[in-house]
C-alpha cells in the first residue's frame, strides 16, 4: 500500500538523521545514499498534542503488576498492624491506614487511601479485536456496536414475533385474547441506566428511537414469548404507601386501644397518644387546645399558620394509621398528610439583612 | 519497524495493482532478515496459486442471466432519474423505465465475486455498507451470518478517514466495502464511496440507473430497490465469502498435513 510504502521510505532518512519531516521521495533505484539535510521542522511536531491523547490508558499488564502489589502490600499492613493476613478486609485496611497516617485534610479525597487498583484506576473497554486485528463485533464498524447491536435484536424479535403470528393465523389459531406483560408499576429504564447497561454513551435521540422500537414491540399480540427480554428494560416502581410503617396498637390497662407517634416540623417536635375512647378531647402539653390555638375556628387539619401545628398534623395522622382501614390509609397518604415537610430555618448570610433580604441598593 | 510494516502489507492483499508496489518495496536496501523456509513457500503457495487462476471459486456456476432477470434486478428507475454515467450499462428504456443490461451484469458480477472471494480467501476484512432502512437488518444478518462486517446505521465523520480516532489507536481497516445500495436516504452518494477512495479501500456497489459508478472500481450495474433482488445479492455474496473461507480452511489443512510429513 501506497502509505505502508512512504513510511518504509521514511525509515531510510531516520537512519541518515533526519527528524520526522515528511518527505515525498520517489522509490527509484537511484536514490543517493547521502544525508539529507533538514531544511526547517516545526516544533508543532515535537510537541505532545495533548489535547488530542486523551484520558491516560493503562495497560493490561500495568494494571496486572499494580494488583500484585495491592496484595503484597494488604498482607505486610496485616502484619504490621499485629492482625491476620487472610481475613484482613477492606475496612481493616481504612482503619490501618487512617491509624498509621493521620490526616487532617478536610478533602477525603486528598487523604491517603489504600485501594484495589480496580477502583483506582477508570474502567477501559479490553481490546476489542484478536492477534490478527480481526474485530470480535460484527458492528464494531459502527462505532457503537452496543447499541446497534440491540436495536438488532429487539428488530430481530418483533420479525420473529410476526412470523409467530402468521403462522397462528395459518393455522387459524389466531386471537387477540392473549396473555398481556403487567406493566403497571414499572418505568422504562433512564438513559443513564441503559448508558451503564451498554456501557457505551447514547444521545436523547437513541434512547427515544429505543423506546419505540421496545413500544412498538410491546403494541403486538403474541409480545408475551418476549416478556423476559422486555422487563429486563423495565425498572420497578416502590409502591409509596408499604413504605410508611404503621405504629402498633397498643392496649391500656382499661382495654381501650390507643397508639403513639411521632412528628417533626422546622424545630418542633410533637408526641402524641391516639386513643379510642371516641371523646374527642385534645389535650396539649396538660392544657386543652384551645388554649393554645386560640385563633383557630376551623378543623384542626388546617393547622397551617403554625409550624407546632405541622408536627402535630403529621403526628396524629401517623397514629391514625393503626386505627383505620387499607383503603383509609392509602387515602390519608393521597391528601398528603404522610409526608414529613423537609423544610428548615435557611441562615442568615453576612451582608444581607436576612435570609434573602439584602440591604437598601444605592445607586450612587 | 519496516519488516513488520512489509509482512502487514504482504498479509493484507491490496488489489493486483499494488502487488507491484510489494515488489518494488522489496527492491530496497531493508528487506525482511529471515531467509524464506519451507514454512513460507508453503504459504505463498497457499496464497498467490488461486491468483493466478482465472475462476478459481467456480463462481459462474452461482447464477445465470435467467436469475438475474427473476429477480427483476434488470429494473432501473424512471428515465428522468437516469445519471448520466450510467448510460453505458444500460439496455434501453421501456415505457419511461429504464433496463439494465443483464450480460454487462453478469460480468460485472462475475468480477465482483471473484474478487470478494478472494479478498475473502487471504482473510480480509469485508464491510457490508447499505443506508436502506428496509433492508438493514437482511444485511445484518448476512453479515453476521459470512463472519463478516456490516454498517447499515449513521455513518460518522472520520470513520474511515480518522480511524485511530474514531475506535483506537492500532485498529485494522477493512480491507473490502461492499456497497449494496450507494445512495444514501437523501439521494445523495454515500459517503463511504470517497472515503474509502481516499484510503486506498477496494469497493465493490451495486449501482442503480441515478447512481454515480465512478469511484467504485467494481460496480455492479443492477436493481438495489427490490426485496427480492437484496435477497439475490445478500446470498451470493454469503455464498462466495462461505466458499473461500472453507477453501482457505481445507488449503491449510491439506498443506498442514503435507508439510508436517
């Protein structure tokens, strides 16, 4: 090849001193045997283009030696620190070297740290081609053969799902009745969770034409022969209200059921026993409520003009929750009355008034 | 470094034109040090024997002009979409159609296979490159199916032209494109038809009656539009590319055998 030639070429003028300038020399037999004379080289040429480098690549072998020595290094730290060198874990391993090398670095990160290179060192794709340069990928070609090679599939499954189906309706057996993949309760995978599932980096465009290709295959009847492959894509919502623990209900002396919460609002904190006794008497810190929330008319669920009133909201509907039924619950979880208000007092900053308040602008 | 470079140029084949580049290379000063043994004369006999036979795959046997004209690949499209280099390789034009000459066809196509068998038989790389959307995934699948390479998505920027760039530094190029359909969804030429000009990348494409053949040093005058066609193509070029390599394989064998003897 044309290319491979030049450079043989060039490996002549190295030979008789010259440095790196491209020449275009004829490949006829009576190229002189003189030294060539460098008429001016760019030091463009010498210099690093770092920019173009990249992120630095480690060998295979570096990272090899490195693991070797994590290792030998894991057993002298174990003796050192008088403890055994086969059961020595990691943590055993932060807390020896936060023993042995004190530091009061505020950054963790610029702490000394003992690691498996593993997590030191960023992960790089292995090579992806054998001994004689043949790739292993029939789509490396792409670029991105992760992801073609899934579009491939799911393409490959909705032609072999039709077949399926031409085959039933040959047959006559064809019904739109069939056996339907639960969706409900799960979420297509985000792009950054299929980034990491192909480890390769998709554009917004991808992940949409994804999704459809995934849609269009879940929209045909006999999509259930691939309901495996699909929910591998789907990811599974939490159901909100299993997650709220529903205090037990206790039994006083008397027989009467009641039971204890707990709420939290800004820096108040509310206590609250819940009992049955059906009386409707509220009583607060030994005062009566009325005492304590005397503007109030209205019912005590609209409590807003006071943060002590919130903490105490959520406690009583905390306790509330072991005296009602499922169907309650999932109700008083709908109204929002479950979910503990996260807001604080935010601070005062010096040279502003407040918070947010700054001081009177001058113009001049 | 040079010897290294020379073996990698004799390994890859590049075309009978630079056959003699090879040659004249090794007219210089810095020749490969190892004189040749048995081992390698073996091994150029493996390689440079079926060059010098003229249908050494017994590829005319694949088709006849008769599934070619089946397969409705003498089909061009309407006469105002004609290109106007593509006039040699037509028949005539039939109420507004163009027909494409199935004899020049076969030739055409006879000289296609050979090649790709052979680029095949010295282990080269072989990229299937198509920009139809209809069949993408039929050539896919040949590929995968020969062992070989396909690039039906998005063509990038430098991918052949920036390559360490684009995969890593030290990947291998391939050593074929084939082109089942050159224009790509714009009605523009690929542009994987210049690229691999400009590195020196042999290209074989199945040109249509508005595709420009220029810079395809084998074209194949015929229908790239048709299922059945696509078809056709697909399973004559996994044919030739199944029987080189199994040709490859029992020559190796066959000279293991004796050379171990």
């Amino acid at each position: 090849m044309a290319a491979s030639g030049c450079r043989g070429v060039r490996s002549i003028l190295w030979k008789y001193g010259s440095c790196g300038k491209n020449f275009c020399v004829s490949r006829s037999k009576t190229v002189p045997q003189l030294p060539v004379r460098q008429i001016c080289v760019s030091s463009s040429l010498w210099k690093k283009n770092l920019a173009a480098a990249g992120p630095q690549k480690f060998t295979q072998e570096f990272i090899d030696k490195q693991v070797e020595e994590f290792e030998v290094g894991k057993r002298h730290l174990a003796n050192m620190m008088g403890e055994d060198p086969e059961t020595f874990t990691q943590e055993d391993i932060d807390r020896s070297i936060a023993y042995l090398f004190p530091s009061g670095l505020f950054e963790k990160r610029a702490r000394p740290v003992m690691k498996h290179p593993d997590e030191i060192f960023p992960k790089q794709t292995a090579i992806q081609w054998d001994a004689e340069g043949r790739p292993f990928h029939f789509l490396f070609y792409t670029g991105r053969q992760s992801y073609y090679s899934l579009l491939h599939d799911v393409y490959e499954k909705i032609l072999a799902i039709e077949r399926h189906q031409d085959k039933m309706r040959n047959k006559g057996l064809f019904t739109s009745e069939t056996k339907q993949i639960l969706l409900t309760g799960s979420r297509w995978l985000l792009k950054e969770e299929i980034e990491e599932y192909l480890v390769e980096n998709i554009s917004d465009h991808d992940y949409v034409r994804l999704i459809q290709l995934m849609e269009k295959l879940l929209s045909m009847p006999y999509c259930s022969l691939e309901e495996e492959f699909i929910l591998k894509f789907r990811k599974q919502l939490e159901a909100q209200s299993s997650k709220h623990e529903i205090p037990a209900l206790q039994y006083d002396p008397q027989g009467v059921a009641f039971s204890v919460a707990d709420g939290r609002r800004k820096t108040a904190k509310a206590s609250i026993t819940l009992r049955d006794s059906g009386s409707g008497n509220i009583t607060i810190n030994g005062r009566n409520y009325l005492h304590c929330f005397p503007l109030l008319q209205d019912r005590e669920q609209l409590m807003f003009p006071l943060h002590f009133a919130g903490a105490l909201r959520l406690a009583i509907s905390r306790a509330l929750l072991s005296f009602v039924s499922e169907g309650e619950v999932e109700r008083i979880r709908q109204a929002g009355l479950l979910t503990a208000d996260p807001r604080i007092r935010e601070r005062k900053k010096p040279g502003q008034e407040g918070a947010r308040k700054k001081f009177t602008w001058k113009k001049r | 470094m040079a010897a290294g470079v020379l073996s990698g140029v004799r390994q890859v084949l590049r075309g009978p034109r630079l056959v003699s580049a090879v040659l004249s290379c090794h007219g210089q000063t810095f020749s490969s040090a190892a004189a040749p043994d048995t081992g390698e004369t073996v091994r150029d006999k493996i390689l440079n024997f079926p060059i010098t036979q003229p249908d050494y795959f017994h590829l005319s046997e694949l088709f006849t002009i008769k599934d070619l004209f089946e397969a409705r690949v003498h089909l061009g499209h309407k006469k105002g979409c004609r290109h106007r280099l593509m006039e040699p390789y037509l028949f005539g034009s039939r109420l507004d159609v163009d027909i494409i000459d199935l004899e020049q066809t076969a030739e055409h196509l006879q000289q296609a296979l050979n090649f790709t068998a052979h680029v095949a038989y010295r282990g080269g790389i072989i990229l299937f490159v198509s920009r139809r959307r209809q069949f993408g995934h039929l050539i896919e699948t040949t590929a995968r199916e020969c062992g070989e390479y396909a690039h039906t998505r998005y063509w990038k920027g430098g991918l052949l032209t920036n390559a360490p760039i684009q995969y890593s530094p030290g990947v291998r190029l391939p050593d074929l494109v084939i082109f089942f359909s050159t224009l790509n969804n714009v009605f523009q030429q690929h542009v994987g038809i210049r690229d691999a000009a400009k590195m020196n990348i042999p290209t074989v494409g199945i040109v249509d009656s508005n595709c420009n053949p220029s810079l395809i040093p084998y074209p194949v005058p015929g229908n790239d539009d048709t299922p059945v066609a696509m078809e056709m193509y697909c399973r004559l070029f996994k044919m030739t590319i199944n029987r080189a390599k199994d040709k490859r394989r029992q020559m190796e064998l066959l000279r293991g055998i004796s050379a171990s003897v």
